[in-house]
C-alpha cells in the first residue's frame, strides 16, 4: 500500500542483555521488515543507546515498539521515517 511505512530510524536506550544481535534478529523477524540494522552509539554501566533502522514493504510500528519494550529497551524518539513508494525498495507482488 502507498501509505506504508517503509523505513524507520529509532534511538532506543536498551539494557546491555538481551544483545544488539538478539534485538535485531528479533526485529527482521516482524512481518514487514525486510532489514533491520542497529548500531551502538553510547554505552554505559548497565545500558547502552542504540540507532535502530528498519526497512521493509510495510513496517508496522506498533509491532517494532512491542518488540523493543519486550526486550527491556525505550525508544527515546523516532528521528527519521519514511512512507510510501521508494524507488530502491521493490514492490510487493500481488498474487493473482
């Protein structure tokens, strides 16, 4: 659908366990999301900020904030969104 949400970037404060490679397992797993990268931006004693980009045909951003609050993490704010038709994504195939 034109209106999807077809890439996200989030800054989220996580605590060191589960890791980023859990985090972003789990994430790619969410129907939708075709890539998920995360890199760490600051880490402390016990949590480390991290910059989490998704992609796909439809990301659903309920589903990714789940994802991210049962892990233990936040998401301090959403920096960067896109929606709608990217020329660098392809299009999903009607099965018909």
């Amino acid at each position: 659908m034109a209106g999807d949400i077809r890439s996200l970037t989030l800054d989220v404060l996580k605590p060191h366990e589960p890791t980023i490679i859990e985090l972003a397992k789990r994430l790619a797993s969410l129907e939708g999301i075709s890539a998920v990268n995360i890199a760490v931006l600051e880490v402390d004693a016990h949590t480390e900020t991290v910059k989490v980009s998704i992609v796909g045909p439809a990301v659903d951003f309920a589903s990714v904030r789940h994802t991210i609050e049962t892990f233990g993490a936040t998401i301090h704010s959403i920096d960067q969104v896109s929606a709608g038709e990217h020329p660098w994504l392809p299009r999903q195939r009607s099965e018909t």
